[in-house]
C-alpha cells in the first residue's frame, strides 16, 4: 500500500526505505521520480525513471514512463539525443502525437539534424488540422529549411506557398519580408511591402473591412518601422472586434484648422472648407433650428462644453436641451458678435453616456460649429445637398446642378438668399463659390454627408478612444452594438460614418496628425500630403444672380 504525504522530502525518504525492502516495486520507483522532480532532482528522478522501465512490461505505462522520462531530459538536463531517443520510442505506439512530433522536432533541430527534423515537421503540419496552427506549422517549416538546412529556394518556396494559402494572414507576409532582408533582397521586400498596402487600401475601401485586412495594415506598417502608423491599424482592429484600443487624446487641440488639410475627406476641398466656414452664419440664418428648447444653466455636461470650447478658441457657449435630440450635440446658432456666445443644442441622453463617448460627441458638435457645417449636420441627408448647391447657385447662376430635387433647391436657394442678406457674406465669397464648383467630384451629392467625416475625425483625435466613438454612434442610431462578432462586424460595415473612422485611424493622414498634435515622435514616414490639393482657379464667370450684398461685416 502507498499513501501520498504531504511534504515531498518526507514522502521521498519513506519511499527510499521502502525501495530498500523491495527494490523491484514499480509503484514506488515511479513515485519517487514524481517526488524528485518535485524537489528539483533530475538526476534523482532520471534514475527512478530508468529504473521504473526496466522494470515495467510493454504497455501503456511503459510509453508514459517514456515520455516522463523524455520530457526530463528535454527540459531539466539537457540531453536532446537521449531525449530524441525516447520521443522516437514514444511515437512509435502513438505515431499521431503532435506534442511529440513538435519535440522530435525541436530536439533534432538542436542536433542540427535537418533532414528528420523537416521530415518530422512535415507530418505535424499534414496531421494539424486548425488553420492557424497549420499556418504556424508552415513558417516554422520555412525556419528550418533557411536555417538547419541551408536551403534558401526550399524555404523561400514554402513562405510562397503559405502566402498563397493564407492570403489575408499578416504572419506570411511578415515571414517572407524578413527572410528577404535576411538575403539581402531588401528591394524586393519593400516592393512587396508597398504592393500589399495598396492592394489591402483598396479592398478595404471598396469591400467590407475585416479585421485580418486591418492586421495586414499593422504589420506592413511594422515592416516599415512606422510605429505610430502601425499603432493606429491595431488600435483600428481592436475597436473592430470589440477590444479595448484606447490611446491618448489631444483634446481640444485637435479642432485646430490647421488639422483640416489632413481630416478632410476628398470630396471637402480646401476653397469648399474656406466657403462653409465664411457661410456658416447666413445657413444658420436661413435654416434656423425649428424646436423647443429650453436653456441649460448648471450641469456637467455644461461645465464640459464651456471647457472645450474656450479651449478650442470658439469663445462662450450658450447651451439648449430639447428631449427630440436623443443623445445628439449639434450647433444651434453661431457667434453673431465678437464676444457673443455660440448656441449649442444637446438632447438630454447625452449626460446618461460615458465619458468618452460624452467628450466625442461633444468635440464632433464644436467642429461642426467651428467648420460652419451646422445646418448640413441639423438637415437631413437628402435636404443637404440641394442646400449646399443653392449656395453656388446663388453666385454661378451659370453653374446647374444635375440630378436635383429641384423643389428643395429652389425653396432652399429662396432661404439661403434671405440668409445671406440678414448677415452679409466676405468680398471673397464669390470666387470661393468658383473654386468649390471646380473641385466638385462625381460624388457631389454626398457632401452633406462628408461634412460630417471631417468633425468626426478630429473629434477622434481629441478623445484618442475608437471605441467610445462607435458607442457613442450606436448609441446616437439607437441601435445596439454588439460586444463582438459576425452581428458587430455587420453594424460597423453598414455605419457610414463609423466606418469612415475605423479607416481613418489605419491611415497616415491619423499617424501624421497624432504627430503634429504632438502625441508622438514623428515615423521615418513622409510628411503626409493634403487629402485634395487645390486645382487650378477656374474663370469667372457671370455673378449676375448674387443678391444685393449688405456693408460688409464689422470684425
């Protein structure tokens, strides 16, 4: 009979003398190698062990004694060729064990055995049958050609091979880079690096995102040591799925104008940007915001809005509250005067949100304010559009939008007519009207929508949590999102502008603006360019249709 005590040293010592007795007990010499491994004793342990198989016929407990005995060897005294020996024994009664295969593996690596070790290597990847593992299987397989066995072709062959396998995998991609920098084939590297990127930009641009192709990002950023770019794809790719990706916030440094060049999306040029924040006053004159609201005094919410907005240079704010909002922060009504307050319109949802998702909301309402796109964010998408338009219109009558809702672009061009001349407009409104006209792309329509991107963005910059800014969308769509998977994935690819900021925080116009804000040291990466540079000034044309504009504005 054998009973377990407590202390090992106390149970080793008991089982010696009962080893003195009866020499050949197997029970005993098997519990006194588990006790001298315990108490940090290879050899002690190797010793019973050997003396345990000798003595134990073939069987199921002689392969375990085996293995026992392999894995001490291996691990504790350093013997990979006795320790080889026994794997070999073992994987003869159990010849699909991967554990054991991947030892043999690593033991005749040491040994500089190539040949068995790849051929070992081999099985394990035909007998493995999860991707990943497979995956992993193939680049270790491409280690042992390059460096046991001195076989660049094979193993550049095999990286080929899992690339072509695993064509969304970073991990391949990253193996194969390397390896040529290792050849000394850095051209090729890099040409590859730069061929991917392009290829995994317009995939993501043009199909759903998914989180493998924001991994790809990451990593070709990593190849490139472009640390800052490679932590905005990762932060991107944690949000995607449900991970924690917060980084640090600029707060409100980041509605800085200067910031624009880089926010702004493709269709915002640089004269439209300059036209918006010139006219902003007179849309918020001819579309006034049609609610009840009442006048917060006191608040958290409020006490956050007047921090912001001192410090993003918009001066005091007058903050209103109508419960037909939600959780929404919008621009009500800009500055009419120097010194005067700006209106800011809150839905009383707004105070139930997190911090972070309370701040972004916020930052993304005094931009809009900031930019003079509060009455495109107040309109809906399909009024937008024929607003903006009335406004060119209205200084090139030449000029005729295609595809228009002509009601709504004559009520609107009726109303921004007024607007225009209850608050007056700058001599250089009507060669900005001009200039926007030349840079209108096919996707004009869409401005009213990408009037919001530009806000979002530098809102993501202030509060640095990717995260919360979904949330708060969520929140702002009254639509639950998912903490993770499939039901996620499809809510953020359905979410224009959540989506947009997924991709936002991937790009180098995010790494180049997380620089400039100073939240980080600069990449070795080239000063990103303005999104859409400005086109040559188009000749002007006939402003007969422009009302009679009032003195000019006193600043």
């Amino acid at each position: 009979c054998y009973l377990e005590l407590q202390d090992p040293a106390e149970e080793r010592a008991a089982l010696e003398a009962w080893l003195a007795l009866e020499p050949d007990a197997t029970v005993a010499w098997r519990a006194h190698a588990r006790a001298s491994t315990t108490l940090h004793d290879p050899t002690a342990a190797r010793r019973s062990w050997e003396r345990f198989i000798e003595l134990t016929p073939p069987g199921a407990e002689l392969t375990e004694a085996k293995y026992a005995l392999a894995l001490l060897l291996d691990e504790h005294l350093a013997k990979p060729r006795a320790a080889a020996e026994l794997y070999e024994a073992v994987l003869l009664e159990r010849p699909e064990d991967r554990d054991v295969l991947a030892r043999l593996v690593r033991n005749y690596a040491r040994l500089g055995m190539a040949e068995r070790a790849i051929s070992l290597q081999t099985k394990l990847i035909q007998l493995t049958q999860h991707p990943r593992e497979k995956l992993t299987g193939a680049l270790d397989l491409a280690q042992l050609y390059e460096d046991l066995a001195g076989d660049a072709k094979r193993a550049v062959a095999t990286l080929e091979r899992a690339r072509k396998a695993w064509p969304t995998e970073p991990a391949p991609l990253a193996a194969l880079v390397r390896f040529l920098e290792r050849q000394g084939e850095d051209g090729k590297g890099r040409l590859l690096v730069e061929r991917t990127t392009k290829d995994t930009w317009r995939k993501l641009e043009s199909e759903r995102i998914e989180a493998s192709a924001l991994g790809m990002l990451a990593t070709l950023a990593e190849l490139q040591g472009l640390d800052e770019l490679a932590a905005g794809a990762e932060a991107a790719r944690r949000a995607w799925v449900g991970e924690d990706g917060s980084r640090e916030g600029a707060g409100a440094s980041a509605l800085g104008a200067q910031l624009d060049d880089l926010l702004a999306p493709t269709e915002m040029s640089p004269p439209l940007r300059a036209l918006l924040r010139k006219t902003g006053r007179a849309f918020d004159a001819a579309f006034p915001v049609a609610v009840a609201a009442q006048r917060v005094e006191s608040g958290v919410v409020l006490d956050e809005l007047r921090e912001l907005s001192r410090a993003a240079g918009l001066g005091e704010v007058a903050l209103f509250v109508t419960p037909s909002l939600g959780a929404r922060c919008l621009p009500a009504r800009a500055a009419l005067d120097r010194g005067a307050p700006h209106q800011m319109l809150i839905g009383p949802a707004l105070e139930d949100l997190s911090p972070d998702q309370r701040t972004f909301l916020l930052l993304r309402g005094l931009k809009l304010q900031q930019s003079g796109a509060g009455a495109l964010a107040r309109s809906r998408s399909r009024d937008s559009w024929p607003m903006l338009a009335a406004l060119l219109n209205l200084f090139a009558p030449n000029w005729v939008p295609a595809g228009i809702d002509q009601e709504k672009f004559l009520l609107a061009r009726q109303q921004l007519e007024k607007g225009l001349r209850a608050v007056g407009y700058d001599d250089d409104v009507p060669f900005l009207v001009l200039e926007a006209i030349g840079t209108l792309t096919p996707r004009a329509q869409h401005l009213g929508e990408a009037a919001r991107l530009l806000p979002n963005r530098a809102a993501l910059l202030g509060t640095g949590s990717l995260g919360g800014a979904v949330e708060a969308f969520a929140r702002l769509a009254d639509r639950p999102l998912a903490a993770a998977g499939p039901a996620r994935w499809r809510w953020l690819n359905g979410h224009a502008e959540a989506r947009d900021l997924i991709l936002f925080s991937a790009s180098r116009a995010c790494a180049e603006a997380r620089v400039r804000l100073g939240l980080v040291t600069r990449d070795s990466l080239p000063e990103a360019s303005p999104v859409h540079s400005l086109p040559p000034r188009p000749p002007q044309r006939s402003l007969a249709g422009v009302p009679p504009r009032p003195p000019p504005r006193r600043s």
